[in-house]
C-alpha cells in the first residue's frame, strides 16, 4: 500500500481586527495612550488615571485572542489494498506512525472518498468503485479528524442509501460532514469561528454561478467569520489547474472567501495567491493505494 501525505498547516486569526470588540478594546488602548502622554508632559512621576464606564461589551479578554490550527489534508480511500492491509494489521495500520502528528493540529480535514457502512459493499481490488468499513471510524476519531468533505465523485458508491448511512455514521462519532456528491449544498460547518463549504463539480449538476451564490450568500450572513471552500475539482493526475478551474477560484474568493482547498486529481496541484488568500488547487492523495 503506498500512503502519499500532503499537509498544509494554516494559522489562522479569524480577522479579530474586523470585530468591532476588538476595535472598542484598541481604541480604549490609544486613548490611554494619549492620555499618558499628555501627562508625562504636564508633570513628571507616575499617574493615575481612572476611566469610568467603558462599555462592558468592549472588554475583551487577551487569553481569548488565538490562533486555530488547522491540518488540511487530500484524498482518504481505506478500500481495495488499503483494506487488505487493515484486515491483516488491524484498522489503525494506515494512521499508526502519522497519528501524533495529526493530534499536534486543534483538528483535521480531509476528502473522504467513498461511504462508510456497516456493511460495506465488497468491491474488487481492480474496481473504481469504493466502501469502507465501519471499523475505520474510531481510527479516524483517535486521529483527530474532525471534518469530512463528502462532496466528491465517490461517496454515491453505495447509492443514496450509503450515503445516508455514511452521515449518520459520522454523527454518531462525532465528525462533522460538508457537501453533497450531487447538489451544491449551502450546508456549512461552523468550527472555531471557521465556516467550511464543500461542492463537487466533477458531475455537471454543481454549477459555476450556484457554487459562487452560495458563497456570497454565506459571506453577508458571516461576516466576521474565516470562509473556507473544499473543491472536488480538476482532471485526474493533472497538476495544473484549467483556466475554468482558475476563473472560478478567482470568483470563489472575489465573492466572500478566505481559502480554497481542492481534491480530485491525486496529484499535488499548483498554489496560488490571489488578492492576498490562498488557493491550492489539489492536495493529491493522503491516503490512498494509488
């Protein structure tokens, strides 16, 4: 089994100088500032100065104020040879030597390609068709993943009735989900001041200016929040991203977003910086038997 890892690491300060507490609590500071000075001229020796009634919603505790620490990575698929090996060295195999590092980050996110059942379809070794077992799920919990995209190509493999199965599989865990296979959700996940959407654009049902409504639909309903977009996108093992590709980045951001992360070519894809936000347009495979 060949495990291809490829993590970004993102610190991220959700745009605390967009808050208007913080914008209270910095001009408390300046005032204060000036105020010293002021005195410091007038006469020497330390001073003391009282401020009274400052509003109680423009204190804003320091220890609030930190970075999260999200862990993207690519394409996750715990079937054919990758659970050949599980079946013979147990279900924490693929994750057993990259677990204390997953647990360094606040969580993970990953494309998990295909649905999880209890009982999973048994597809052959040769097959472009995918379920995982049930048994992968505490794995993946002990691993600190913590949201999945489910908006690819391969989490229909098991029908509808395998994708319900998958979501309340993960409920019951305690794993967030984003994004459906087939429609461009506007269901996101809210984690750590983070809003995540997924959309899948590999079927032709996902559109270009639905995927750019609901991002500028979600962004006037958040505004203070950090807006990250997972895509299911591109040609498989193409590295560089098509001009479609580029422009709809492009859009993704112009309307509301923060950061892009795409899956589906199981390549390493190119990095952008666009308007000061980051675009990588394919993590390639995290764990996979490619």
């Amino acid at each position: 089994m060949a495990v291809f890892c490829f993590w970004v690491i993102i610190k991220i300060y959700m745009f605390f100088s967009k808050n208007p507490k913080i914008r209270y609590f910095l001009l408390a500071a300046v005032v204060l500032a000036f105020i010293f000075g002021v005195s410091a001229v007038k006469e020497s020796g330390p001073q003391i100065v009282e401020i009274k009634n400052l509003p109680q919603e423009s204190i804003v505790k320091i220890s609030e104020i930190r970075p999260v620490n999200v862990l993207f990575v690519g394409d996750i698929m715990l079937d054919r040879k990758v659970e050949a090996q599980m079946q013979k060295n147990g279900f924490d195999y693929p994750f057993e030597k990259i677990k204390g590092f997953l647990n360094q980050s606040d969580f993970v996110f990953a494309n998990l390609e295909g649905p999880v059942s209890k009982n999973p379809t048994n597809f052959s070794l040769n097959a472009m068709t995918f379920a995982f077992s049930d048994k992968v799920i505490a794995p993946l919990v002990s691993s600190n993943f913590r949201i999945f995209s489910l908006a690819n190509n391969h989490t229909l493999n098991m029908y509808q009735k395998g994708l319900e199965e998958t979501k309340a599989l993960l409920d019951e865990a305690g794993i967030d989900w984003v994004g459906d296979p087939i429609i461009c959700s506007d269901k996101y996940v809210l984690k750590n001041n983070l809003i995540f959407l997924a959309f899948n654009t590999t079927f032709s049902s996902c559109k270009d200016k639905d995927i750019i409504e609901i991002v500028e639909k979600t962004r006037k309903e958040n505004p203070e929040k950090f807006l990250i977009i997972s895509m299911h996108w591109g040609e498989e093992y193409r590295a560089e991203p098509s001009q479609a590709q580029k422009n709809l980045a492009h859009q993704i951001i112009d309307f509301g977003a923060d950061l892009i992360i795409g899956h589906h070519p199981h390549v390493v894809g190119q990095i952008e910086e666009y308007k000061n936000k980051m675009i990588f347009y394919s993590l390639g495979n995290f764990i996979f038997d490619q």
